[in-house]
C-alpha cells in the first residue's frame, strides 16, 4: 500500500504502541518486529512503514517528557495532517485508560470496604452518602462556592445543585488548600474531566480549554468559552493556581507560548 495513511492504520499503530509500552513498563518482552509485521500483514503496507511510525509516535512520547520504547528512537519528522491525529488518538486513548483505572480502583475498594454487603445496606448507604459528600468537597467550602457562583456550574451554568461540586483547582491537602481562590463550583462530570486534566482555564484569558481528547465529544461545544466568575471578586480562582493545573496538563499550551 502506498499514499496516505488511513484512520485505521494510525489507530493501530497508537494502539500496539500502547501495548508495547505497558509491556516496557512491566518488564516483559516483546517481539517488535513481529508486532509490524502483524500490522503488514492486516493493512497490506510494508512493516518498515509501520516502524517508522512507530518512531514518530516516539517522538510524540518525547516531546511530553515520556520514556520512549527502546529501540525505536523518535523520529520528528511526522506529516502536519499526521502529528495532530496521532495526538488525538494518544490523548483519547490515555483517557480511556484513565478512566477505565480509576474505576477498576473504585470497584477495588468497594469491595474492600464491603460497600454492597447485602447483610449492611443501612452501613452501606451511609458509606455511600459519605463518599458523595468527600466527592463534593467539605460542605462549608462548597456552600461558600454555591453562594459566590450563585449555585451555577463555572463552565456549563447548570443550576442542579445536587450535581455541582466543590473542586480544587490545586489538589486538597489539608485546610489551607481549603480557600475560595483555589476552587472551582463544577459540575460532578466536568469536576472528574478537570481533575484528570482534561479540562483547564487558560489563566491569562479564564477561558475553557479541552484536551483533544475530547474535541469530537459533547463537551467539545464548552470549549472557548469564557468561565463564569464568581461574585465578590475575592472570590475570583487564583491566576498562579489556575497556571499550576494547566502546567499539569501535558496538551495545554498557553497562546502566549505558543506566539513566541
């Protein structure tokens, strides 16, 4: 096969590099070449080709401060329409995987804490009553976040108050993390997106961005807009913490960098 490369194919080479990579990781080993040659084979595109682009996956990995798979140095030399697909596909993929550990951990320990004990369900309904309060964040912070943003999510403007959530901006860690400049009122599914650092606030412009993980998503339509800020303006999210979150974010890049 020759010309350009296919949605398919670019999917697949994210994917077996994934797979190589998890396998780099837990110090098994692997066959790359088979690996190609089983990608020859299913596209009709030489393996050489798929090795190569292995390598600019590489690259990718490099850029975002990752280690690479051995043997396959990075090559920088991707195609402008090829990088921002091989991204796509990398980001997506990482937030599937993010999401699919976090609720392996969740199922973990609720088991643990017998959470469904069908012999406890007064013991297990408080635990879960528990937990969507931790989730929210201490009452007395979120009150104070309800009050300031007149119980409206920051991004979306939902008014369902049972869904909106107290969420740090820099991670809890203790009571002085608990103040009004490092808090957000959110939306329970957007507080997950932005605790996974798919979701950011450019601090120069306090205006949504998303990762490209989600740019063909639902939450595409919330992207570019600007947040709703809070009343009084004390209450305002710090600039410095929203900077700290979004340097979190391994896609984010401010326009003030990405003008130099």
């Amino acid at each position: 096969m020759s010309g350009g490369w296919s949605k398919e194919e670019l999917e697949a080479s994210v994917q077996a590099y994934r797979e190589m990579w998890d396998l780099q990781q837990a110090g098994e080993k692997f066959v790359k070449k088979a690996i190609y040659r089983e990608l020859s084979e299913r596209f009709g595109r030489k393996a050489g080709a798929f090795e190569r682009r292995m390598q600019n996956i590489s690259a990718i990995y490099e850029e975002r401060g990752l280690e690479w798979i051995v043997g396959l140095k990075p090559q920088k030399n991707i195609g402008s329409v090829v990088k921002p697909q091989l991204i796509e596909m990398l980001d997506r993929l990482l937030l599937e995987n993010t999401v699919t550990a976090e609720i392996v951990l969740a199922e973990i320990e609720a088991d643990q804490q017998r959470a469904f004990d069908p012999q406890g369900v007064e013991d297990a309904r408080k635990r879960v009553v528990a937990t969507i309060v931790r989730r929210r964040g201490q009452s007395a912070f979120r009150q104070k976040l309800l009050d300031a943003y007149g119980a409206k999510c920051a991004i979306t403007g939902c008014t369902q108050a049972e869904v909106l959530e107290a969420a740090h901006i820099h991670p809890y860690k203790g009571q002085h993390t608990q103040v009004m400049s490092n808090g957000l009122l959110l939306r329970a599914d957007l507080h997950t997106l932005f605790d996974l650092y798919l979701i950011a606030i450019e601090p120069e412009t306090l205006m949504v961005r998303l990762s490209p993980a989600l740019s063909r998503s639902d939450y595409a339509k919330y992207a570019g807009l600007p947040l709703n800020l809070p009343t009084p303006a004390t209450a305002r999210p710090s600039i410095e913490t929203l900077q700290w979150h979004a340097d979190q974010c391994p896609w984010f890049k401010s326009p003030t960098v990405s003008s130099a």
